[in-house]
C-alpha cells in the first residue's frame, strides 16, 4: 500500500496525475477559507484560519514535488487564503504586509504558512531523509536532487542566495532550513521598509510580541471584531483612517497609527490597564500589593508631598522589603527614537528603561538610607508593539517561578505560567492600541457602535 501512494501521489514525474489528486481534497478546504470570510467574530476565524485551515497543505510540501504543488498552490489556494486573510482586516493588505503576514510570529509576522518559499525546502529534507526507504521500495523520485540553494530569497535584489550545507554528508531538518528562509524573507523586507516601518518590523519580532494572535478567546484575552481587526492592522503597519486628522487632539493622522500610538489622550488608558494586569498578578503570587504607593522618607513625612516612584508597590514581611515597580510602554517608531530603533531591537524599551533607573537613583539611595527596610525599583518597560526590555522579563520570570511554588498553582509549570501572563499582558496592551487608534481616527458616528471595551 505504501508503495502504491507514493508512486501516486510523490514520485509520478506527471504534474496532470498531481493536480487530480491534489484538486480532489483542497475543495473542503477551499469552501472553508469561504465560510471563515462569513465569520462575525475575527478573532476567532483568525485563529481558525492560522491554525487549522491554512496549514492543512502543509504536509503536501514533504510528499509533493514543489514544480507540480507551486503552481498549484499559486492557481487554487493563495489567492483564496489572501482574500479570507484581507477580510479580517479594515482593508486589503499590499504586497509587503502579506510578506509580514507570511513570516512567522517570532519573525514580525502572523504566523501563516509561506508555502512558496518553504515547499521546495521540505521536499528536499523529506527526500533526503527518506532516500533509503526510496530506494528499497524502487521509486523514481526525480527531483530528490533539488537545490535549496535556489530557492532561497535572496537579501536584496543584487545579492546572491546563501548556499546551504544540504547533502547526504550533511543534512539539516526542515526546521532548519525553514528557519534559515525566514531570516534571509526577514531581513529582506526590512531592507525594503521606510525607517518607521523598520522599527516597527523589529519591535514586532521580540520577545512578548505577537502573542494576542494565539491568545485562546476566553477571559481577559477576548476581542471584539473592530478591536483585533485594528490590532492586526497595525501590527502591519497598515491603519487606514476614514478621517485626516486627530479627532481629540487635531493632529495629522499617518496610516500606520503612529500618532494613535502615543496620543495624550489615550496613553493613559494603556498604562493603567498594563499595570492593573500585573497588580493582579502580584497579589496572586502572595506579595502584598498597593497602586500608586507613595515612597515615604524622613524629608517626605506626609503622603500628599511624597514622590510616587511607582505604579504599583509589592511588600514581602519576610524578609522585609518594599519592591516599587513602574509601567511604561513606549513607541519605538517616534522620530525621537528612530536613530536607534530602526537598526536595534529594543533599543526604545532600553533607553526608557536606562532613564527611568537614572531619575530615581538618587531617591531610592535616599530611602534605603534611611531605613532598615530595603527599598527596590524595576521599569518595567513595554514597546508598543508588545515586546517588553529584558528587566521586565526577568522580573515576570521570578514572579512564575512564585506564583508556580504557591497554594492553587502546583498544576502548572512556571513556563506555562510566564506564556499566560505575556499573554493576556498582549492582549491587554493591543485592546489598548486598538481603542485609540479607532478613537482617534473613526468617525465618531462609528464609535457609537464599534467603541471596543477596555479590559
């Protein structure tokens, strides 16, 4: 029976005998990119479409040769998933933002299968990791030679691929090779990108970033239809406004929701709904927890004159000790930070984070001078686009790490732990981005019904 498949549906060197096979099972396929096009709820048809429907064609990439899948692919599925994809979003998606789609999550992307890039790669490794089985059934398997060489993007239009050690002699994994394909896709389009988009490019591939696309749609992780709409679209850099200009604060509007993302109006919001996030999340792993503590020394004696280093202040009794941590989320594609920002990942998060420790140095010195009790400050510093500075994340890594040794949580592990709270932090902060970009650019006729509820 093996035998009989592979010469049927692998190795026939007759791309006609392909496309019958291949015709016959993508059409349930394709009649569910169309009924996902009729889904109310985007977040949930994306998360269909990313992880169930999209990627039912992906084993066809180990057991297809790619001359015969390629096209195709290119004549009966990409099109159909471009549309469902551009009907998630406020309007469809240029060349580049499909190519940003097309990467994976840690790559800037959302996470959508790159068929044409990765098909000839998989069939390759299949093919060379099952030569000896090939052999022993005595098939014909005639593009087992294929180069990958040739079908890597290359860096930029005058630059030749990078070879890739693929041979019997030495063999790397699909995964590996795949991983190679999204870097050079990767830097490839950031070379195409204006310096915002750069920025913006590079902030999407860190660590935190992105995660509000897996996010299971239950609890402070749900989002309206507007809402992940907005987030989707902004993520690739693409927010169309129905109006030109602020609808609070007057100021001209870009396409990408720059200004949205840093409006005075609305900054407040995303950092209080961060901060409440994590103040939960302190109190749940036994520390006791205040907002908008004061620090109080022997200069500042009464609460209304005291500084207030921090948004949120966790107390541990034993030891003593006063921990004050302060939210910040920044945008790495403000003019003021694109010098570093377009070339350097978290570069945004780490310089607010260098000048928040740099402006209360000299207070929290005072106070542990002061007082038996140990005084401690964090930033905890959030680009817009998710990815948060690597204090933050060691700082949230600690707390899992807690929160799994505590009663209630012996069930899970402290990874798991972490992925949930990056997480819902994710969704919190996009729900937040997304409100002020449709509140600062939607008529307001639309916002009567469209206004996406804070969590």
């Amino acid at each position: 029976m093996l035998r009989t498949i592979l010469r049927k549906s692998t190795c026939s060197p007759d791309p006609s005998q392909h496309y019958s096979i291949l015709l016959s099972y993508i059409t349930p396929t394709l009649n569910d990119l169309l009924t996902l096009q009729e889904f109310d709820d985007k977040q949930i048809a994306f998360t269909l479409l990313s992880q169930c429907v999209a990627v039912r064609v992906n084993h066809w990439m180990r057991t297809v040769p790619p001359s015969s899948l390629i096209p195709f692919l290119q004549s009966h599925f990409i099109p159909q998933l471009q549309e469902t994809f551009d009907s998630l979003l406020h309007t469809p998606a240029s060349p580049t933002e499909w190519s940003q789609a097309i990467l994976p999550i840690r790559f800037g992307g959302l996470g959508l299968p790159n068929h044409i890039a990765i098909s000839p790669l998989a069939y390759t490794a299949s093919s060379l990791l099952a030569e000896d089985t090939i052999s022993a059934l005595d098939l014909n398997c005639p593009e087992t030679e294929i180069s990958c060489t040739d079908h890597l993007r290359p860096l930029s239009n005058s630059s030749p691929p990078t070879p890739l050690p693929l041979s019997r002699d030495t063999l790397l994994s699909q995964r590996e090779l795949s991983g190679l394909q999204h870097q050079q896709s990767f830097t490839h389009l950031h070379g195409l990108l204006s310096s915002r988009h750069q920025a913006r490019l590079l902030s999407c591939s860190q660590k935190g970033s992105g995660l509000f696309l897996t996010a299971i749609p239950s609890g402070h992780n749900i989002m309206s239809p507007i809402t992940f709409s907005t987030a989707l679209s902004y993520r690739l850099g693409n927010t169309p406004y129905p109006t030109g200009s602020c609808n609070l604060c007057h100021e001209k509007l870009s396409c990408a929701g720059f200004h949205a993302a840093h409006c005075k109006h609305f900054t407040s919001h995303r950092h209080n709904n961060i901060a409440r996030h994590i103040a939960r999340f302190t109190s749940a792993c036994g520390y006791k927890t205040t907002l908008e503590a004061p620090l109080l020394s022997n200069t500042n004696v009464t609460r209304n004159h005291a500084p207030r280093p921090g948004d949120i202040l966790i107390e541990e009794s034993q030891p003593p000790s006063r921990h004050y941590l302060d939210v910040s989320a920044v945008n790495p594609a403000a003019p003021s930070y694109l010098q570093n920002s377009k070339s350097t990942a978290l570069a945004t998060a780490r310089l607010a984070s260098s000048r928040k420790i740099t402006k209360y140095n000299d207070l929290f010195a005072l106070a542990n001078s002061e007082s038996p009790i140990p005084h401690k400050f964090t930033p905890l510093v959030v680009e817009t686009y998710g990815s948060w500075d690597k204090t933050a994340l060691k700082l949230f890594r600690e707390l899992a790490r807690r929160r799994h040794l505590s009663p209630g949580a012996a069930t899970q592990s402290s990874s798991n732990i972490l992925s949930r709270l990056l997480t819902t932090l994710d969704v919190s902060l996009q729900t937040s981005n997304a409100y002020a970009i449709i509140r600062c650019g939607f008529p307001m006729t639309a916002l009567e019904v469209h206004t996406p509820t804070l969590a």
